[in-house]
C-alpha cells in the first residue's frame, strides 16, 4: 500500500503510473484476479482508470524468468473509465468491471 500512496502522489504531480493489478505474471496466460490496490488509489485520489490490454507479453518474458525471447506483443489501450463511475462501487467492483474490460479486448487481439 506504500507504493499504491507514492502513485498516488506521483499522479497528483501531474506524472503518469502503470500498475499491474494481477500483481505477477501469468503462468499459463490467462488473466487472474485483480487485485484492489490500484483501485484504492483511484477510487480515494478521483484518478481515471484507464485499461490496458497485453496479449503475447508470455511467450517473450515468461513468469519466473527474467529473459527475453523473440515474440511479438499487442498492446491496446481502451477508454478512460472516469472517477464519477466509482461512485457507490467497491474497489472489487471497479476491478472486476476493468478486468472484464481487459479479458474482452484481449480476446479480440493477435499477435500476428
């Protein structure tokens, strides 16, 4: 959570953070669970959300290793969920609805 508060900061001086919310990478590619730390931060700071979708990233940086290997990864970016859609939602909610943004994109995507 001291990371979460020192994003939070970094955001309100105007910087931009990523944050991984699975929390480790994948070991079979599937997304997991996201975890609510980041949506703390956005929900209590009234920072936007926007969802970030990866497809390949496993194949070129497997979980438990550190090297690289050819491969190419896609990267999509979606709409900003806006500070005024949390409103009344939990954390857990706003990470499951970024989430399910996140799975359906990444559905749609290639790596070719």
């Amino acid at each position: 959570m001291q990371s979460m508060r020192k994003a939070g900061q970094r955001i309100r001086e105007g910087k931009s953070v990523i944050s991984f919310p699975e929390g480790t990478r994948s070991k079979d590619g599937k997304i997991g669970i996201f975890k609510r730390g980041s949506f703390i931060i956005a929900k209590s700071q009234g920072i936007p959300v926007v969802p970030i979708a990866v497809k390949g990233a496993a194949a070129v940086l497997s979980a438990g290793s550190m090297g690289l290997r050819p491969g190419v990864i896609a990267v999509h970016f979606e709409k900003p969920i806006p500070p005024s859609f949390f409103e009344g939602k939990s954390e857990e909610e706003i990470a499951a609805f970024t989430r399910e943004i996140v799975a359906k994109r990444v559905d749609l995507m290639t790596t070719t």
